[in-house]
C-alpha cells in the first residue's frame, strides 16, 4: 500500500524522548556538553505536567507545609543548575504568572542551545534493536505526516510512561511492591496493580459581578460529607481559595493509567467540574465558600499522570535508601521531599486522606544506576520513570527533582555519546564518575558531600582577598568547595557537608562598591570565568496558580541577595583592563569568557549593587 508519510533517516549523539519536567533539563544538559541532542516531545509545549496544558507547580527536595526544608545560610536545599536557571528566569519575566510564559521559556531555551534539535508535536513510537542495544527510534509527526527514523548512541526516555524504553523490552514496574519485597514498612501487604491516581487541575477568576456556573449534566454531585477531608472545599478548613484547585481531585489510581487515559480524562472531568458545583452551588440560599464573584477560567483536558511504569534500572531506589540517605558513590542528583503515598481510589476514598506524607529526614542520592536499564546497554531514563520501588518513587517524582535527574543523566549520556563508552559501564567506571560528578558540580547542581576538585580550576590556586568582608563571610570561602549551606537541620545527612557560609559576604557597613580579588604568584592565561551568586536557595521560588503559595516566594523580580551590576578587571602588566561589565543581572550562575591578549596575574570582581540586599554575596569564583 502507499503511504503519504514520508520517512526520514537522521542521526544524532543522544536521542531524548520527552520534553517534561525530566526531559528538557536532561536535553539541555547533554547538548551543552557537546553532544549533539534531538528532543522529541509529543506535545506542541514543552514542560510536561508543568506545562500550561497541565499547570501544576515545581517543587522539590525543600518540601512545602510541614516539611518546609529551608533555612538562610544552613538549609538551602532548592535545587541548582538548569532548574534554578530556569525558575530565575521565569520569575523575573513572567511576573504575571502566565502558564504559556512558563511555555515559551522552555521553548526558548531549547532553541537558544546550537547542539539541540528540538522536535516538537513527534513522538517515539518504536525502536530498532541491535542485540541488547538500542540501534534506532521511530518517531512520528502526524501533523506533518512525517516519520523520522533516529539512529543515536545513547537513548533517554523521559517520557513518564516509558514509552521508549517498553518498545526496546526493558524491564519495568507497575503499581505496588509487597512490604517483603523490599523490606519497606510503607508497602502494602499483598502488592497491587494500584497506583497514584491522575488529575486534572483548574484556575478561576474573580470578577466585578456574580458569575454563574451550570454544571454539565455529567458532571458529579459531591456532598459535604464526600470532600471532608479535601481543603479548600469545606468552608473554614482553610484561608478561601479558588484560584488554583484542586490537586487532590486524583482518580484512576484503580486502573491502568496509560491504557484507561481516555476513560480517566472523562471522569476526571466530572470530578472537577462537580467539585466546582459544588462550591459555586451546593447552597442555593447561601454562598459558604465566597465564590460567587469566582468564575472558571481554565481547566485542563489532559490528566496530569503521576504514576504509570517505572523501569528496572541497574540499582532500584527504595524506602531505606530515601530514609536513612544512604551513600551512592555514582549519585547525579538528590531528593528530599517527602514519601508522599496517596490512596488509589482518589476522590472515591473519602474517608482517607488524600495524601500521607511521611517524613524524609535528610536529603539522600539519587545515583545514576537508578537511570540505566538492566537489560539495554544503551537506554538511559530521568524522571517519574526511573528505577524506583514505588514507596520511593512517591519522594523522587516531584519536579525538580526530575530536572535534577535529568540534568544528571543528560551530563552523563554526552559522557558517554562524547567519549565512545557504553551508558551501562558509567556506573561502575570510578573514574569517569568522579569526572560527571565534577562536571555537574561545575554547572551548579549540588551533590551531598562531593566538593569542588577540579584541577583545571585555577581559582583554587589563587591568593584571595577582598575590600570588605565579615567573619564567616571571608573572601576565601568562594572556593570552599560547595556553593551553599546544607549542614542545617534537615539539610545533609550526618558528616556528609562541611558547616560553613560558603559565600564571600561584605559587611554591609561598607556599602558599595566592593571588590575581591584573586590573584596569582605567576601570570596566568585562562579563557574563563564562571560566578555562582546567592539566589536564596533556602526560599521557595515556583510558578504557582496558588495566591498564598506565592506570597511566600520573591516572585515577579530578581532574588534580593543576587549580585546585580558588576565589572570584572584583570591585571596585566601592573595595569587594570576592565573586560566585563553587567547589569540588571539576576541569575545564579554567571559564565564569561576571557577575552585577554595578555597574561595577567590578578583577577578582580568589583559589585556594585545588588538587587536588595545591603552587601555583597558571591558563593564561587572558578577561573579556567
Ligand atoms: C496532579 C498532579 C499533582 C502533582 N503535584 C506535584 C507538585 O505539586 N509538584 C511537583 O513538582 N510535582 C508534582 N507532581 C508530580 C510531577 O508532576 C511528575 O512526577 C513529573 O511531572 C514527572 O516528570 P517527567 O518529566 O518524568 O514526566 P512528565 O511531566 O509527564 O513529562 C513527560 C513528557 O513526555 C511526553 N511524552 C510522553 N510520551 C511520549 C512519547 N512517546 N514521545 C515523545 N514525548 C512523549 C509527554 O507529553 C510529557 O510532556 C504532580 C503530578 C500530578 C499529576
């Protein structure tokens, strides 16, 4: 039979599938380190379930509520990197909070990378094999009615359900292990085809007059008593809110999440709708929940998933592992929110909580044997599909900690696509760990108990002073070796951080400008400088649709502590050359190239405002 669809052969370094939460930073990240990456999303927005199609808000190992993870100087556990990257800048320049803003960053970002082919509204559906590796996807663009056959030497799923690496055979988990399984005291008993239900999220308006909703007729009639432990539904549980609800409208966890999606989204529909009814109408003569004036606004037709496979990868992460922040000598990322377990039934448990949260007492690994198949030499995964028994999936599947995965197993996989090895030898190959491990230290991302010892780092030779500074704030902690505080409570396990500011402080009583220098017993000739700046790691900082989540953050300007107009100066030949001058900056990690002819034997960073704070902060100078 003939065929419209025309086929495509190309070839890249690394294929990723998938471009959520997972996904972009994993593309991103292996396309700055020299492979060249094709991204394929299915969908025509990047972000997965933080896109705009499903808008729910990052978070990550900080936590939220009662397991707030976050103290100035001590506990700064938000998530560096590509993530942080990103949160800056859609903080700053999407005050508005926009979910399609949100859209637009991440596709910008993709664009702006030369390594990065992103391909969008295309999705794997099939693989080639050559014995027990991967040698080619399929992927198909049915708008263009295109067919893409993609050959590559390492493969990334990051598609959530695990699309990819299903087609290529690997092996994978679904639902709940029994208790024995894995010694895990959270586990059911008998182990089940149950998972974490799906759901679908909504935004309303406040306006002007009274606004009217006429539920559809199949819409589901939700009692008082039905919704008594859901917040926000029963009047006087909590502050009234209806801008952003309601994640706890979750339904399908019963069923098979990726073959019943259809049937799920439909329900799902009903549920929300209903809940909706039910604060707009459920009292005909009274208005208890302050909602006449609220109107809906958006909502969304596509199930936010959050759980469906999860592969079996070269290690599988369990409840012990999260809990006691055992050492992984091949970790790439780390954890920290809670073991967030929620009942299968969703709304149709009324009588249970819709989520128990069980505590995660230290930020533990997440090791990169988590992100490779047993079975597939060359297919990696990043995100909620990550070899993870389902109690400990229930702490990694939160956003940011996908995108600290993902940036992890990207870093890796151009590693391997760059170097000739074979993704499954990483793990094992001491060596070649310790250099990735270098490397994603290098890009900001934090790793519990791993320091700063790169030897072509010339900023650890140098004499370093500064014009002002305080005690604990010395010039010299910019090579510390870590770039933030995480020996506070609740921060890194036990002896696994060095207690210290880990940041050069002026003393406010000197104002600005001020200065620190570097400087050398011999000229140097580096072609690099790179700046870590505060960015208030202890806080909060997430698009969010809540009002009072986002009353917590600085949302909508730059960080306060973030060093915002700078000039950097290099010595040559006793005289001072001023090779770099920024302003309005607000994100954490700054790289510059040194355009020098000359030698020099000094180096100095003079601040001259920051954006609110009344001194300077710097957490790492690296000169290469
Ligand atoms: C209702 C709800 C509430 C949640 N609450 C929070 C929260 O408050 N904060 C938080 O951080 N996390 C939360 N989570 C968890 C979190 O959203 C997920 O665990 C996370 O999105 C997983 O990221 P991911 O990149 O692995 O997958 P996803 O975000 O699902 O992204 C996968 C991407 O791959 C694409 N894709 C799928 N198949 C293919 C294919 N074959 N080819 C190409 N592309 C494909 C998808 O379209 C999608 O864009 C919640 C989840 C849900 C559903």
């Amino acid at each position: 039979m003939p065929t419209i669809t025309t086929t495509h052969e190309l070839t890249c370094d690394v294929l990723v599938a998938g471009g959520g939460a997972a996904g972009v930073p994993c593309a991103l990240a292996a396309a700055r380190h020299g492979a060249r990456v094709m991204l394929c999303q299915d969908r025509s927005v990047l972000g997965g379930n933080a896109s705009s199609e499903v808008r729910m808000h990052i978070v990550g190992a900080n936590a939220h509520g009662s397991f707030d993870r976050g103290k100035e100087l001590q506990t700064e556990a938000r998530e560096g990197g590509i993530i942080e990257e990103i949160r800056l800048e859609n903080c700053v320049r999407n005050p508005q909070r926009s979910a399609s803003m949100f859209d637009l960053i991440l596709y910008e970002k993709c664009r702006a990378e030369p390594n990065l082919t992103l391909m969008l509204n295309t999705a794997v559906t099939g693989v080639e094999m050559d014995g027990g590796r991967i040698e080619r996807v399929v992927a198909e663009r049915q708008s263009t009615e295109d067919r893409f056959l993609i050959r590559a030497k390492a493969f990334i799923d990051c598609t959530g359900d695990g699309r990819l690496g299903v087609e290529a055979g690997a092996a994978f988990m679904e639902g709940r292990e029994n208790r024995e399984q894995f010694s895990e005291s959270l586990a059911p008993q008998q182990a089940d085809k149950c998972r974490l239900g799906s759901t679908i999220l909504m935004q309303a308006r406040r306006h002007e007059q009274s606004m009217p909703f006429v539920a559809p007729p199949w819409a589901r009639k939700f009692s008082r008593e039905e919704l008594k432990l859901r917040l926000y539904a029963v009047p006087g549980e909590e502050e009234p809110t209806h801008e952003y609800g309601y994640w706890w409208a979750e339904w399908g966890g019963t069923l098979d999440t990726i073959k019943d999606n259809e049937l799920i989204r439909d329900e799902l529909l009903a549920i929300v709708l209903g809940i909706w009814d039910h604060v707009k109408n459920a009292s005909p003569d009274d208005d208890p929940f302050e909602a006449s004036h609220w109107a809906l606004d958006w909502f969304g037709f596509l199930p936010g998933k959050r759980e469906s496979r999860r592969f079996i990868g070269q290690h599988i992460l369990t409840q012990q592992d999260v809990l006691t922040s055992r050492l992984f000598e091949d970790a790439i990322a780390y954890g920290g929110w809670s073991l967030d377990l929620h009942p299968p039934g969703g709304v149709d448990a009324p009588d249970k909580p819709p989520c128990e949260q069980h505590p995660v007492p230290c930020l533990y690994d997440i090791p990169l044997a988590c992100c490779i198949s047993r079975d597939v030499r060359n297919l990696m995964f990043a995100g909620r599909n990550i070899s993870a028994t389902h109690v400990a999936f229930s702490s990694t599947r939160v956003m940011a900690t996908c995108a600290a995965i993902g940036q992890g197993v990207g870093t890796a996989a151009a590693f391997a696509a760059t170097r000739g090895l074979e993704a499954a030898d990483l793990p094992a190959d001491g060596d070649t760990m310790q250099a990735i491990q270098q490397c994603l230290m290098r890009d900001d991302a934090l790793l519990i108990g791993c320091v700063n010892e790169d030897p072509q780092d010339l900023a650890r030779t140098a004499n370093i002073t500064a014009t002002s500074e305080v005690s604990g704030g010395e010039a010299l902690q910019v090579i510390s070796g870590q770039t933030r505080g995480i020996h506070g409570e609740r921060g890194a396990p036990p002896g696994r951080s060095i207690p210290a500011t880990h940041r050069w402080m002026s003393n406010p009583a000197d104002g600005f400008p001020v200065a620190i220098q570097l400087d050398w017993p011999n000229a140097i000739e580096p072609h690099e400088l790179q700046l870590i700046f505060d960015t208030g790691l202890h806080r909060h900082l997430t698009l969010s649709h809540h009002n009072g989540y986002t009353a917590r953050m600085h949302w909508g300007r730059p960080q306060p502590e973030t060093v915002r107009d700078y000039t950097v100066e290099v010595l040559t030949d006793e005289e001072w050359i001023r090779l770099i001058e920024v302003s309005g900056n607000y994100q954490r990690r700054r790289t510059h190239g040194l355009d020098t002819s000359s030698r020099f034997t000094a180096l100095r960073v003079t601040v001259e405002a920051t954006n609110g704070l009344d001194h300077a902060r710097i957490c790492e100078v690296r000169v290469y």
